[in-house]
C-alpha cells in the first residue's frame, strides 16, 4: 500500500470518529429548564401569550413578532391569529394550554384597573386563562411591563390566587429583557 492509500484511510477514519462524536453529542434531550435545546425544538416549543386587549395591545404585537421572528418560535398562540372566527374560544384555549410548554401573562398599567371589574366574572377570558394554565405543568410567567406590580393576592378570586406567588418577567426593554428570558431558559445549542 502507497501513502495515499494511507492517507484516504486516515481521513476516511476521521471523518467516522467525527460522525459518531457529533451524534452522541447532538442526542440531547430537554431534561430542566436551562438545558440547551436545539433550534427546532425551539421552534416547536408551545408559547401561549394572554392579554388584556384594552392593556399595552402594541408590546403584545412586538412581544408575537419577537418570538416569532427573532427567537424561531414557530408555535405561538396569540387569540387573534390562533382562533379561527365561530371556534368555541373556551374550548381552544382548554386545549392549546395542555399542549403549552410557556405561557406569558401581559401585565401592563392598566392591567389591575380591568381585573378589579372583570376578574370576579368566572367566564373573564384572562380567568379562565389563569385558571386553566394552573392546571398545567406548564411554566407560567407574568410579564410586568416596567414598573406595573404583581398582581396582588386580595384581587384575586380564589380559583386563581397561586398566580400571585409566579416568579415574574419584569420587561424593560422587549428585545433585551425576552431575548435574555429566552436564552437563559430555552438556550439553544448549535448542533445539528
């Protein structure tokens, strides 16, 4: 055998180790929060945004573009473009909250000033959502634009009150603030 056959050989046993060490390491699984993922488990990972329509309705719409566009996040549930009209609003909602890895509760100024009116309805949208994504094993995380507090405790019917004790995204700044959330609990690791 000459050098060249030597040299084919080298390289051709190379290239197998380097397939079998990009396999085993790219056959990750999300096991916690934090752990990388790769983009098309991103991509597919299931996001619920709820809002009060009359509350910050422009951060919602930059909020679904982001994690659309910016972020990959193809499965993104945002009502106006998840429920077709004539669908059972309820019903959609119950069932794309058991198939949600993330829901964002928008929380801006005028927020508290709805609950107080509407909150106590059990038909509210934004009740059913909170109750329901409850029910989950979801994580749920409030996102307080600015300086917007936590809901309190004593606003809250008691079929929702455990939301008040959810660890909250305080949002300063959309693209800085989600982008770091996201990269922090859904990192993505760039394996094939």
């Amino acid at each position: 055998m000459d050098i060249q056959n030597y040299l084919i050989l080298g390289f051709l046993a190379i290239l197998v180790l380097v397939l079998i060490i990009s396999s085993i390491f790219n056959k990750t699984e999300v096991k916690s929060y934090g752990e990388k993922i790769k983009l098309e488990e991103r991509q597919n990972l299931g996001i619920f945004i709820s809002y009060r329509r009359k509350d910050q309705p422009e951060f919602v719409d930059e909020l679904r573009d982001l994690l659309r566009n910016k972020l990959a996040c193809k499965n993104v549930f945002w009502d106006t473009d998840s429920i077709e009209k004539g669908e059972d609003f309820e019903e959609k909602i119950k069932d794309y909250l058991t198939r949600t890895d993330l829901i964002f509760f928008v929380i801006g100024d005028k927020w508290q000033e709805i609950a107080a009116k509407r909150l106590s309805k059990p038909d509210d949208p934004i009740r059913i959502e909170i109750r329901e994504s409850l029910k989950t094993g979801a994580r749920i995380v409030p996102v307080l634009i600015g300086d917007t507090p936590i809901p309190p405790n004593d606003i809250l019917p008691d079929d929702i009150k455990p939301f008040s004790k959810r660890n909250a995204l305080r949002v300063y700044s959309l693209a800085e603030d989600v982008v770091a959330f996201m990269d922090e609990h859904y990192p993505l690791s760039f394996g094939k």
